[in-house]
C-alpha cells in the first residue's frame, strides 16, 4: 500500500448523530484534508442489500466495494433511518469489515494530492482504520439530543418518521456499536473526548482548531 509521508491524519469516532459529520466536514475543509464518512460504507452496503437480498454474500460485497467510488457515498437515499439500522447489522459481520478495511485504510493513508491528508470519522477508526492519527477525538453528545438532532435531519429529508421512532432506533444502534465483538465503539485513551451536548457546531469547530492549532505550533 501507498502511503504518502508527512499527511496530516485526523481520526474521529462517535456514536450515531453526536455532529461528529458536520465537525469532521468543517475540520477537513479548514485543513484541506480528504473527508470520509466511513458509516457511508456500511451504509452503502445494507443499501445494496436492501436493494439485491437474493445476491448478497462475501463475493457481491468485494465486487460492489472494488467498484466504489468516494461520489457514490454522497447518495441522500443511504441517510434513512432503515439503511442506518441495517448498516449496524452488517458492521457485526468480521468478514465484511475485513473487505471494508483496506478501502478505508488506503484514503487516510494515501489521499487525493491535492490534499494535504485525511480525516475520517466512524467508530473504530482511532483503534482499528488510523492508530497513528496526529488527533484523536471521541465525540459524543447525550442520548435525546442525538435522537432531536438526528429527527430534524430526517424531517428536512422529507422523510416520513416520528421522534421516539429515531429515538429508538439510535438507542437500538448505540447497543449494537458499543457491545459488538469485532471493533465496538470506545473511546481509546489517547482519543480528546468533546461532548456536543451544549456546544453549537461553531463552537464545536473552534474547540477542535484550538487543539490542532496549538500542537501543531508547538
Ligand atoms: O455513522 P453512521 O451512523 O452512518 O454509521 C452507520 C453504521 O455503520 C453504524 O451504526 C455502525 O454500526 C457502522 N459503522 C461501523 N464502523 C465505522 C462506521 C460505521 O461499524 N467505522
């Protein structure tokens, strides 16, 4: 594997609607990094699933990632409620992560060069995808804030769902993340734990700049 020297490489985990997106979306632009949403991957694929149930198995996973394109990810129909719960599904599966990994691996370790690194966000990427990112965050928010935050993203979708309906199937996917065997959602020693409970994304975005700004000019 390539893997392009001096990159600057931002790893981000989070539970499911914590604003660890809009963070690492304004951070990589900033920083003129190469963002991946890497829950877009495993979104992607219970799309494919959802889509073709009848061909799914190890080899219709490798074949539909070897084709993937970073664009395909931007998709609006992988942000339903749906595909998010059957994402976290298929994210229990070893052999899938292991398809998903090298995908994963490649962006934040060799990106477009006209960037000057990467910045991924998900739930094992500090431990698993990049373990010698230069910043570490674990970004949480409280449990009915999330599901609020995670409704009103759906609403402006147009998308037909209740509150208690996100509210349950966040706590559903927090379950699934936190307990899994292979690559659990945890918060590793040497990840910044930033709660967005009663932050704005704004303040949010200056606390991160504030930790990158002073090592950086250290
Ligand atoms: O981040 P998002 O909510 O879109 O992720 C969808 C699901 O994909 C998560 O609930 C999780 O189970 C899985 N996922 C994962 N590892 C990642 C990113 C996402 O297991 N790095």
């Amino acid at each position: 594997m390539i893997k392009r020297k001096n990159i600057l490489k931002i790893a981000i985990d989070s539970p499911a609607a914590a604003g660890a997106g809009t963070l690492a979306k304004s951070i990589s632009k900033h920083y003129n990094l190469f963002y991946l949403d890497t829950g877009k991957i495993y979104r992607f694929i219970a799309y494919n699933k959802i889509k073709n149930p009848k061909k799914f198995n190890l080899i219709f996973v490798k074949s539909k990632i070897k084709k993937l394109k970073v664009r395909d990810l931007t998709n609006k129909t992988l942000l339903s409620d749906k595909i998010g719960t059957e994402a976290s599904k298929i994210a229990k599966n070893k052999k899938i992560r292991k398809i998903v990994h090298s995908f994963q691996v490649n962006i934040a370790y060799n990106p477009p060069k006209k960037y000057k690194g990467s910045c991924l966000d998900g739930r094992d990427i500090t431990y698993k995808i990049v373990p010698d990112a230069n910043f570490k965050f674990y970004i949480t928010a409280n449990l009915k804030t999330r599901a609020l935050r995670r409704y009103k993203e759906l609403k402006e979708l147009n998308r037909e769902i209740s509150y208690s309906e996100v509210l349950k199937s966040i706590k559903i996917r927090d379950k699934n993340d936190l307990t899994r065997k292979i690559s659990p959602l945890k918060k590793t020693k040497d990840s910044l734990l930033i709660n967005t409970t009663n932050l704005t994304k704004s303040a949010c975005f200056l606390k991160i700049k504030k930790i990158i700004d002073e090592k950086k000019n250290s």
